[in-house]
C-alpha cells in the first residue's frame, strides 16, 4: 500500500500539463525563427500558413490534451473545459508578455521570456486567489465525484438499496 | 552503493529539515498555504485514483470479455467433441450390432450343417501300406545284399 505521500509524487510526475504548455508557447515563434534563419521566405502561402498555425498551436494542443482526457474518461466533461480555459488563459497571457517583449527586444529573447512566463504561471500562484482555487477544487472534486457516480449507476443502486434485515433493525432501535 | 547514497541524502535533509522545524516554531504556520497545499494535492490525488480506477475497470472489462471469448470457444470446442465422440459411439455400436449378427448367422449356419467326420478306414489302410512298403524295401535290400556278398 502506497504512502499518501508516494501518491501525490507519483500522480505529479504524470502531470504534463506544464511542460506541454511551455513547448507550445514557444512554438508560437516557430514561424519567425523559420524566416530569420532563411527556411521560409518573408511572403508565400506556407509562410502565412506558419504564421496563422504557429499563433493558434499553444490552443489547438490544449484542445486537443483536454479533448483527448475526457473522450478517454480521464476526468469529467466540465473540468476538461475549466482546465481548458484556464491553460489557454495562461498560455494567452504568457504570449502576451511575449509580444511585449517582442515589440521591445525581439523575437529571440521573448522565447525564453514567453516559456519562462508561462512556467511560472504554475508554478507561483496569488495568495489573494487561494479562496476561489480551494472553491474550484471543491467543485472539480463534486464533478469527479458525480462523474464516478454517473459511470456506475447500477453499482451505486446495488448499494444502496438497503436490505430489509437492517430496516428491520432499524425499527427495533426506534 | 545505494543505501550508502540514501544515508548520505538522509545526512543531508536531516539539518534541512531541523532547521524547517525550527523556522516553523518561529513563524508559525501559514494556514492559507497549508490550506492550498493540501486541497491541491488531495485534488491531485483523487483525480489521479479515479483515473487509475477507470483504468483498470477498462482493464478488467476487457479481460472479462476475453474470458467470455475463450469461455464460449472452449464451450463450442466441447460440444464439437461431444458430438464426435457421439458419432463414434455410434458407429461403433452399428459395427458391433453388424458383427453379432453376423456371428449369429453363422452359428444359426453352422448349427444347420453338422460337421462331416471322415472315416478313419482310409488311414489304417494308408499306415499299413507304408509299413508294408518299408518292410518290402528292407527285404528287397537284405536279398540284394545276400546275392551281391
């Protein structure tokens, strides 16, 4: 039997979510790096196909990571689209800053800029927010809970039909 | 090699986590971060156990249809053999009725036509013949003998 402990470190190392969002942030610089370094001109139909691609990847690959955990059951409709929404915000307010910086020093040190920022975004989190992110848990935890219940009715029906042996005891405690 | 790498890491986290301690009993705990800590990591936890658990009801619901699989093949195997073994038996019986009645018919057949003993005259008169022939032929030669000495 596994230690709390053991399983909040195994389930983090699971976790992917981080590493994920970093990489495609970065990779919304992809189609710059590829003009700067001569792979694609400056106009032509693949250049602003990159371009257009490379700005919405970060939000396709999210789409697609939450899409794909809750077609396999991995955790419940609602939560996917919570997590969803709140990886794009991050990963949208991490190219933000990227932009910015972009617009200030140029391309080459907003990458490290973009992917540090939106690591960090995990990482570090506003004590101000503890409130509502214990309230998003309670709720991912009612919605988990749901989703079990949901998945298995007629095991949930089984138990809890009470058996007339223990009405009867019921009664006699009355 | 490996226990001696944990007893130098424990070396090393024992004065880490004495002086946690300490700064503990100083400070006091942060009761808003312990608070996000732990529901962080209890929703991590469960979140991660009822994935886990989904995982494995696949898991055994697809073993249990397997099981259903080889439980009906070996049920058809079976009851392929059973009727083979029926077929058989059969048979068998068919040949084994086929060969009484065969044998049966030829007891009826041989009770029918009695068996024909030979006489035995011919045989004394065949054994007499060749003692008789012996006895000519050593006579023959003892008078042959007799006139050549």
């Amino acid at each position: 039997m596994k230690t709390y402990e053991e399983l909040v470190q195994e389930y983090r190392k699971r976790q992917h979510d981080t590493v994920v969002d970093t990489i495609a942030t970065g990779l919304t610089y992809v189609d710059e790096i590829a003009i700067d370094t001569g792979i694609l001109e400056e106009t032509g139909i693949l250049t602003e196909l990159t371009q257009s691609v490379s700005g919405i990847l970060p939000f396709i690959i999210i789409s697609a990571t939450e899409g794909t955990k809750v077609l396999l059951g991995k955790k419940p409709g609602m939560t996917g689209l919570k997590d969803g929404a709140f990886r794009m915000v991050k990963s949208g307010a991490a190219m933000g800053v990227g932009a910015a910086v972009t617009g200030l020093t140029g391309f080459w040190a907003a990458i490290p800029v973009t992917m540090g920022v939106r690591a960090l975004f995990d990482r570090y989190r506003s004590k101000a927010l503890t409130g509502r992110r214990v309230q998003g848990r309670i709720q991912r935890l009612q919605e988990l809970n749901r989703f079990i219940r949901h998945e298995e009715p007629e095991k949930e029906q089984a138990e809890t039909m009470i058996p007339e042996e223990v009405l009867e005891a019921a009664g006699q405690v009355e | 090699m490996s226990e001696r790498t944990e007893l130098t890491e424990r070396t090393k986290e024992k004065p880490k986590s004495l002086w946690n301690g300490a700064l503990k009993m100083v400070k006091g705990e942060n009761s808003a971060k312990l608070i996000e800590d732990f529901t962080a990591e209890m929703t991590l936890v469960a979140e991660g156990l009822c994935e886990d658990q989904t995982k494995l009801r696949r898991d055994v619901d697809r073993m249990m249809t397997e099981e259903d699989q080889r439980i009906q093949a070996l049920q058809s195997q079976a009851e392929a053999m059973e009727r083979t073994l029926d077929e058989e038996r059969a048979n068998h019986d068919r040949d084994l009725t086929e060969l009484r009645n065969r044998l049966a018919a030829l007891e009826k057949k041989a009770a029918r036509e009695p068996v024909k003993e030979k006489p035995k005259k011919g045989n004394i008169i065949r054994d007499l013949t060749v003692l008789i022939a012996i006895a000519a032929g050593a006579w023959i030669i003892v008078t042959l003998l007799n006139k050549l000495l």
